[in-house]
C-alpha cells in the first residue's frame, strides 16, 4: 500500500505561522514599544478575540483581531474609519441632498470608501457628529439599550426657576412618551436669556428641543458638545479630525465591544 503524498499547499496551515507577531501590532496600534508589549503580554494584560494571551510568539490577524490591553480594545484594523465633524448650523445631516442644499457630505468629498454619520443633528443644531464605517460600532452607539449620554449646550429664553433641573430629572411627558435627563446644569443667566447644559442618553427626534419647549424654554441656539467621552475642543465649524485610539476605546468600551 502506497502512502500518498502531500503538496505543501495542500497540507494543513499552522495558524500561528500565519499574520503578524502580536506584540509588532500592539506597537504599530501606538500601545507600546515592542519590548513593553512584550512584557505586558507576558504578565497576561492582553486579550485577543475574548482569551488571554501570555506567549510571545502569538500571531494575529490586525484587520479581525479583537484585542483589548487592561479591559480597553485596541484599534488596529486599519480599514475602519473614526472621525468628529463638528456640524455648522444650516447644514443638512445627509450624505447627499437631491435639491442641492449644503449637507454634511459635502464634507466628505475627498474621503475615500463609504462613510455615514453616527445618529441624526437636525439641520439647525451645530457640534459634534461622529462619521464612520464602522457599522457596528455605529449601531450599537445609536441603539437606546447601550443608553450612551449625549451633552448639549442650549442658549435658551429665561429666566429659568430653581426647580427646573429638579423636574428635568424626574421626567416630563411629550407627546411620543416621557422623558428625563441624565443631567442639568445652569452656566449662565442674564435677563431674558440663559446656557444650560443637558445630558441624555435619549435619541428620539429633536429631543432637546421638545423637552425644553415643553417646559417653557423654547431653544434659541442647541450645540452638541460631547457623545460619551468624545467631546469637541478647539474644532472650529465644519472642521473634521479623526478621532484618536484613547477616544476610539471609550467608544467601544460604552458598547461593549
């Protein structure tokens, strides 16, 4: 009986001769030199797809690896996309718009592959939007389960009673159901006007505004400021950047990715 023979092609593949040394990634992905990756593999702070990694010689794939260094995940899937457009009022929150009118995809022009915007501004509300292809990332920060705060700062009409806060709080009833805030602080006040800041983790239409028409007052000027620990700096209007791995993390880390 002859044995058959078979090509180094045929012949089953080692997968951990196959894609890049983990602690070469870790190192590309900005974690760590090299030997501090090393030394953290070691000491059993790195997971990759769910389980623990402790020896040097492991590789990964970097484009579906899922790896997380002490609890937070590390991006190093270089085809995903994460960046904050900081929304000017009168912009429409569509890629494209079949009358012409200015959109946040004429933002978007020169970017390469399919991006789209995280959730809804309407188009009179300014600040942060976050714009990915990140498909799963995305759907998870939109879907009320995960409930992730949203911070607005709304110039509104005053003056504005002391139990405001109090009953913003404990909820009010819109016509699509209740609702209450995370958070209410007044900044400042001066006669007839005032800028106070919300937090939220509702997504429903033109939330704010309702909420605060409800209770008296209307919105004068809304700005998006922050989604979880994302926040606006010194982006001026329309500006984009992309967002950097410590914002990346925090992201997933809120939908458990």
């Amino acid at each position: 009986m002859t044995s058959e023979r078979r090509s180094p092609s045929s012949a089953a593949k080692d997968p951990n001769e196959e894609g890049v040394r983990l602690q070469k990634v870790l190192s590309q992905a900005g974690v760590a030199s090299r030997r501090a990756a090393e030394e953290m593999i070691v000491e059993g702070r790195i997971e990759v797809n769910g389980e623990v990694v402790m020896e040097l010689g492991r590789r990964v794939d970097p484009e579906t690896a899922v790896i997380h260094v002490d609890g937070s995940r590390v991006m190093t899937n270089t085809n995903l996309t994460h960046l904050l457009l900081n929304k000017p009022a009168g912009i429409l929150c569509t890629m494209s718009d079949d009358k012409g009118r200015p959109c946040i995809g004429d933002y978007l022009r020169e970017r390469q592959g399919k991006l789209f915007h995280v959730g809804r501004l309407d188009q009179d509300t300014e600040g942060l939007l976050l714009i990915t292809n990140d498909g799963e990332l995305a759907n998870r920060l939109m879907h009320p389960s995960y409930k992730v705060r949203k911070t607005y700062m709304a110039e509104v009409l005053g003056p504005i009673p002391k139990d405001l806060g109090q009953r913003l709080r404990e909820g009010v009833e819109l016509e699509d159901g209740p609702v209450k805030v995370d958070r209410f602080k007044l900044v400042d006040q001066n006669q007839n006007r005032a800028l106070v800041e919300i937090v939220l983790h509702e997504g429903r239409k033109r939330i704010v505004r309702r909420l605060l028409k409800h209770v008296g007052h209307p919105v004068q000027r809304l700005v998006r400021t922050r989604i979880g620990d994302v926040q606006l700096t010194t982006e001026r209007q329309g500006a984009i950047r992309p967002l950097n791995g410590q914002e990346v993390a925090s992201l997933y880390k809120i939908v458990d990715m």
